[in-house]
C-alpha cells in the first residue's frame, strides 16, 4: 500500500501565550558581555560598558565576568496571531507474502509551521541588545527583556513568545513486525521502531535580517537525530514475558557552547600565529560536548487467572534499565543525568497485582 497525505492547519495562541506574566524557568546561556574591560573590542563589548553595573566593576576589578544564575522566565505576548502547519507525508506499507505474519511500514514526513508561536534564544535576545542593528538603551525591546544588578550580572531573561517566521522539521519513520507461531510452546512478537530526523530548524527575522538555528543532533527538546526501539515478547495461554529495548544515538549537549569553543579557538589560532605569549600550544577538546549513544533494556511479565465467576487477577512485574544505564555524566543536569536518559534513576523493580471483577 502506498499512500500520501497533504493537510493545513492553525493553531490561536492560547490564554497563556497572549496573558501570562513571567513563569520561572532556568536555561543555561552566555552573556557576550563576558571579559569586557576598558579597551576590549570584542562584539558588543561597546555597548556592555554602559551597563551601569559592568562599568563600575570594571573599574574596580578591571574586567567583568560573567556568573549569571541563567534565570529565563517565560512570557506571554498579546500581540501574537495563529500559526498556520503545512502537512505532508508519504508513506509505504509492505505484508510481503513470502514472509507470512511480517508487515514494514516507511513513512516519510515534512512540516512546515509559518508564523510559529514560539521564543528567541537567549543569546539571540543578549546579542540583538548589544551587538545588532538596533541601537542600544531603553528602545530596544530586547534590552527591556534583561535585567541585571549593581554588579553588572544578569537577574534575568525573559523569553517573550513571539510570532517566528517558520519552523520546519523533516525525517522518516521505519516500523517493523513479525508474528510466529510456536504451536504448544506459545507465540512470538516481534516488534521495532526507527525514526530519523533530517531537519528541524527555527527561522526568524531579527535586526540584521533574517537567520536560522538548527536543533537536529542537539540535546534540546530531546532532538536525538536517531531514535529506536524494539521488543520481544513470549505469550503462552495467560502468560506474558516481555523483552523490549531502547536506543538513542550520539548527541551534541550545547550548540551554543559548542560554537563559544570554535570561537576560542579561532582566536587561539591567530594568537599562535602571531607568536602571542597568550597562545596555548595544545588546547584541551571540549569537555561532554559529544555524548555517547545509550542503550536501556526492560524485562516483565504478567500472569493473569480467573478467581471466581466475572472476575480476574492480573499479576505483572519487571525490571525498568536492566542494566542499571544512567547515560552520559552531564554537568548542570537534573543531578548530573539528563531527563532525556531518564535522569540518573537508574534500574527500577516493580511490582503489582489487578483485579477486576
């Protein structure tokens, strides 16, 4: 079977898009304000100096260096209007008879949302204050959305939701199945899913023009480029066992920090190549930016048996990440775990009963 499917919709801005006050949320981020002195040139560093609080400890100290509390709070926005996806998917569905009780599916898909309702980064948010085509102070809206103390160092950034100008996502999903007979000893079930993601990006118009950030492969949102699962599962009268396992593949933790460190590096490399005492011969790697793939595996099973007339007693049980997988160490996460690998439970035992009667 081979099938297609195109389809329009939109979506209002909800009561809390249009009205909510700042709703508390920490994000991690990077004030380009950071190591500005007297005389720095880096971007921006111009306008930093007139953040009363930089100023002054740059003439006490004689740097500024940032050590914000990554304070972001979400923020509603009256002014912003529905968002319109555009839908479309093609998709194969395979039942090959050659294989009885095998089915595949493929499917294809690609999503376009214009006028998405969503926010800027945070660094967008610094950088359009500090280092953009609009002019620094209290007209610039994006100044208005942070707030530092006496000390220079930002209180916070509020992320105000906005209407971007797209956000785009495309990728495939792979599905699986296999059915076998076992006659006396029962029947088997095999089961596994695979999904890809091509693209996801956000596309928005700031003062320079319009730009573009890409989220594939980046631990936001759990934007895992590959993801899979797969069971196994033995049924036998009111018997079940049940096997199943679940990957997820290499991931980048910060593209923001990422790209903060080819940055340092660039300017490494012209410091060497300039013969700068600063220069460091052989600069450390990134530490945790590339995280390793990690694979999870569960086992239950339930019994189920009749107690009486219309009535039932379900007994289940099993072990939850097998092998005790915690994933990567992760420095800033939920207890150094990250929640996109369950963060750091580790191996969980349960036990229950039901009955219905």
């Amino acid at each position: 079977m081979v099938r297609a499917n195109w389809a329009r919709a939109q979506r209002a801005p909800t009561i809390t898009d249009l009205m909510s006050p700042p709703r508390g949320d920490y994000d991690s981020f990077n004030d380009i304000c950071d190591g500005v002195t007297a005389t720095s040139t880096d971007p921006g560093h111009d306008n930093c100096r007139q953040e009363p609080g930089i100023a002054a400890t740059i003439a006490a100290d004689g740097e500024f260096e940032d050590d914000n509390n990554g304070y972001s709070p979400n923020v509603g926005n009256s002014e912003l209007k529905e968002e319109t996806a555009d839908t479309f998917t093609f998709g194969v569905s395979l039942a090959p008879s050659f294989i009885e009780n095998f089915r595949l599916a493929v499917d294809y898909y690609d999503i376009q949302i214009d006028d998405a309702i969503t926010s800027l980064s945070n660094e967008d948010i610094i950088g359009f204050c500090y280092d953009s085509a609009l002019p620094y102070g209290n007209d610039n809206e994006f100044c208005n959305d942070i707030t530092r103390n006496t000390e220079g160092q930002i209180e916070e950034v509020q992320q105000r939701l906005i209407n971007t100008d797209e956000i785009r996502t495309k990728g495939y999903d792979v599905a699986a199945e296999y059915r076998y007979d076992l006659g006396e000893y029962g029947r088997l079930r095999f089961k596994a899913d695979w999904t890809h993601v091509i693209e996801y990006s956000v596309t928005s118009t700031g003062p320079d023009g319009q730009f573009s950030d890409t989220y594939e492969g980046v631990l936001v949102n759990d934007l895992f480029e590959d993801k899979a699962s797969a069971s196994l599962t033995w049924y036998k009268d009111d018997l079940r066992i049940r096997w199943s396992t679940r990957y997820k593949g290499p991931i980048r933790r910060s593209q923001s920090t990422y790209d903060s460190w080819l940055d340092d590096m660039a300017a490494n490399d012209e410091r060497c190549a300039a013969g700068s005492a600063d220069c460091i011969a052989n600069p450390e790697a990134l530490w945790g930016s590339e995280l390793p793939s990690v694979t999870t595996h569960n086992i239950s099973a339930s019994y189920t048996m009749d107690v009486g007339s219309n009535s039932e007693l379900r007994v289940f049980g099993g072990i939850n990440n097998l092998f005790d997988e915690n994933g990567p160490y992760i420095l800033g996460g939920r207890g150094n775990y990250d929640s996109a690998y369950g963060g750091g439970r580790g191996r969980f035992v349960y036990l229950g009963a039901q009955y219905s009667f």
